[in-house]
C-alpha cells in the first residue's frame, strides 16, 4: 500500500534531529510538524519572518498579525523570534537552517527541481522556494511519486521551468526513500506493501536499489 | 520637523499615476489598509507595485487591480486572486516574478544605499536569464539590483511622531526594508505615541526613513486562511 500524506509526514519527521533549525514547506511539508519524535526539539522557522512556531492557536485566539507562510493562522512557542523577510532569507541563505522540507511537480535524478510554474495553466510564482532551494544544506522533498495521470514525478530531467539546479538530497514519495546521487534516484526504502517492481515501473529517471534497502518503518 | 499628516488621503495626495510604489505586508498580513483604500478612492493608475503578494480579489491590492490602477506588479507569489490572474493571461497587466528573498533583499539593498547584491536564488532557472553571473568561491550569483522606489507604504503596530516604527508578529515581513527603501516612506500605524513614549532600544524602523506618519482607522485585518485547533 502507498503512504498516505500523513505517513510521508510521519517518514520524513524521523529525520529531525535534536536541535534542528527546520523550514517546512506547504502541504505535506507542514504535517511534518505533527510528528515530531518524542525528545527531539526543533525550532520551525517560517519565512515570512518567524522562528520557533507553534501549532494552529485554539478557536478565538487567531491573531491576524501571527501567521505562517502558508498564510494559516498559527502561535509561538517560548522561545520564539519575530525577524523581517530579509533578515529571514539571510538566515536561510547563510546556511543556518538545518533542514527545509517542501514539495514538489517534478524531481530529477541530478537533484534539480521543478515546483513553481506551468506555463500557461499556474502562474502562481514561486514565493521562497527558489531562496530555500538554492541555500539550504539539507532539502528533503515530499511528494506523490506520480502525477494525477499515474506519470512519475521522478524524472530524467524536468520537464517543467526550475526552481533550482542539483539542490534536492533525498525524495520521500508514498512509494518509498530515495537518495539523489551520482547514479541517480537511490532506493532506501519502500513503503510497506510496495514492491520494487512498482517502484521500478513508476521512477522515469535513473534508479538504483540499495543492497540493503528495506522496508519502512512507519 | 513635523511627519505626522491628518490621515491617508493627505498621506498620499502627491502620488501621481505612474509612480512606482513599494507596498509592505505578507499576503493580507501587515498590509497598509488606510492608503490602500485612498489610493482607489484617489484612482490614480499606471502604477508599478513592488508587494510579496497581489492582494485577494477584493482586499489590498485585489481593489487596485480591480479599478485597473496597476500597470506592473513585481511580486513573489500571486495565487488567491482571480482578477489578477485574469489581467495577466489577457496581458493587460505586466507581471514580474521574482524570488522572496531576492524581492526582500532588493528592498533592503535599496535601503542600506547599495546598488545591487549578489544572490543564490534562481540560479540556473529562468529567473537567471539576462542577468549578469559572478562566480564567488566556487559558486555562480546572480547580480541583483536594488529597487527603485517613489514611495514606500508600510503598516506598522505602533509608531511615534518622530517616524519611528514599530511592528507585531508576523506584520512585520517587508515592512522594515521597503521603510527603507522608498525616496518617500507613508507609516500608516494602529497607534500614534508623542515622541519619547516608544522605548529607543524596541524601534524597528528609525524615523529617520519615514516621512509622513499617520493612525489609521478601521482596521479590518481580514485573516486569509483561518486555521485552528479545538479545545479538548
């Protein structure tokens, strides 16, 4: 059985490690937070200009000047900091966000990345994802391993306008754990229930499976 | 030295079409609603609007679009607004894309009296085309010019006579650096103090940046996606 979002979520939050600075993208990205592990703390960072979040605030405590860059209604944690955007992207940019998580249209198996534009059907734009892109040490992308029409996502090339070049590390899809590396997508894990003939048939790029690849664990 | 002005429609009675405006404010949040609001009453157009985002279809920016007050936007992302989206397909509004940090760092540059930055963002994409490559330590950037900027118009939480600004939470994002960055700075705030009631180590923004301070009024502060979680 593929992953549900919330799986995807529950994987990739066993990356966090004890005193992560995080940036969580929109989407499957922010349920990442849901599933903290016990004992590891982390401060998420929202790029609109605050550090330590907390979760959505109860009915009738919204506060309109407290939100997140998904634009949610959210709180603080003790220990938080408001900053402006520059000083925001300046702390992505020089490399003190530890881990930003986010999702994705596209991912090649060089680690470029395509998530902002269709041409001619979105033009949304591409908000901090190309600053994040482009500076983080460690982006992990969260997304379906094919698109509504079944095509993969994981691609020789993109084939969408980039967001960024050879920046994405690893791919948590609801099919399994990969790895961007010179070989191409690298198979870690597979979700329960998923073979890697599955995983083969519905991976465009380059893929290895890793001698000691596994099942996941979620 | 007198900033303070009776209310946005003086605040901005010297904007003429054609200007180009720098409009503080992360989706709704931290928008400047009082000048907002004038500059439709005021119905000046051709105007180049440097802003994160574009508004929603009917609050911020969405109203100028809709009175088609907007010549160019210069934006970082512009989805929630139906008009916008309609303008720019039909092509009667010019839109220019840019990454948010690279948007916040051409505010800032213009700011601190740089001319121009070097930046990571987009590097490789299409963001890059046209744009001059310098290579830094093994690395390829982007020069980036600092904006250029008529007028400045930031919302801030508490301001005092003297210009001096101070934000909440999250309304803070582009207000400081666009503040900066304007050749003339319009402070709408929720509360205008006499000088010498802020506390000088808890400003923001230094007055010195801001030319015309008013208290706004009526508030809306339109919340854009409610999220919450019940009480158990």
């Amino acid at each position: 059985m593929a992953l549900t979002k919330e799986q995807i979520a529950r994987r990739i939050a066993q990356e966090l490690q004890d005193g992560f600075y995080v940036n969580l993208g929109i989407g499957i990205p922010t349920l990442v937070a849901n599933y903290i592990p016990e004992g590891v703390n982390v401060v998420l960072q929202s790029e609109n200009g605050l550090l330590g979040m907390g979760p959505f605030p109860f009915e009738g405590e919204e506060d309109a000047d407290l939100i997140n860059a998904g634009k949610q209604t959210v709180t603080t944690v003790p220990g938080s900091a408001f900053f402006d955007s520059a000083m925001s992207f300046g702390m992505i940019r020089a490399g003190k966000v530890d881990l930003t998580v986010l999702g994705a249209m596209e991912v090649a198996d060089n680690g470029d990345i395509a998530n902002w534009k269709i041409p001619k059907k979105l033009v949304k734009g591409m908000g901090g994802a190309m600053d994040l892109v482009a500076a983080a040490k460690n982006i992990i992308v969260a997304m379906q391993h094919t698109n509504p029409k079944g095509e993969s996502k994981l691609l020789p090339q993109c084939t969408l306008p980039l967001t960024g070049i050879g920046c994405i590390k690893k791919v948590v899809t609801d099919l399994g754990v990969f790895d961007i590396t010179p070989d191409g997508f690298k198979c870690l894990e597979y979700a329960p229930g998923v073979t890697i003939e599955e995983i083969k048939a519905k991976t465009a790029g380059r893929l290895v499976i890793a001698d000691d690849v596994k099942e996941m664990a979620v | 030295m007198n900033k303070v002005v009776a209310g946005a429609e003086e605040a901005i009675k010297d904007i003429p079409s054609g200007a180009t405006l720098m409009l503080g404010g992360f989706g709704l949040c931290g928008i400047p609603e009082n000048c907002i609001s004038a500059i439709v009453k005021k119905g000046i157009n051709n105007l180049t609007c440097i802003s994160n985002n574009a508004g929603v279809d009917d609050f911020g920016i969405g109203l100028m679009l809709q009175g088609r007050q907007v010549k160019k936007m210069i934006a970082s992302y512009v989805g929630e607004n139906a008009e916008f989206e309609r303008q720019l397909l039909s092509g009667e509004l010019e839109v220019d894309l840019i990454p948010q940090g690279t948007l916040a760092t051409r505010c800032m540059a213009a700011g601190y009296g740089m001319p121009a930055v070097f930046l990571l963002a987009g590097i490789g994409t299409e963001v890059a085309e046209g744009k001059e490559v310098r290579n830094f330590n093994g690395k390829d950037y982007l020069l980036e010019e600092a904006f250029d900027a008529d007028f400045a118009i930031v919302k801030a939480w508490k301001g005092d006579t003297m210009g001096n600004l101070i934000f909440k939470g999250t309304a803070r994002n582009f207000s400081p650096m666009m503040a900066m960055a304007g050749k003339i700075t319009i402070a709408e705030v929720e509360h205008l103090v006499p000088a010498g009631e802020l506390d000088p180590n808890y400003i923001h923004v230094p007055g010195i940046y801001v030319h015309r301070i008013f208290e706004g009024k009526n508030y809306e502060k339109r919340i854009e996606n409610r999220t919450v979680r019940k009480k158990i």
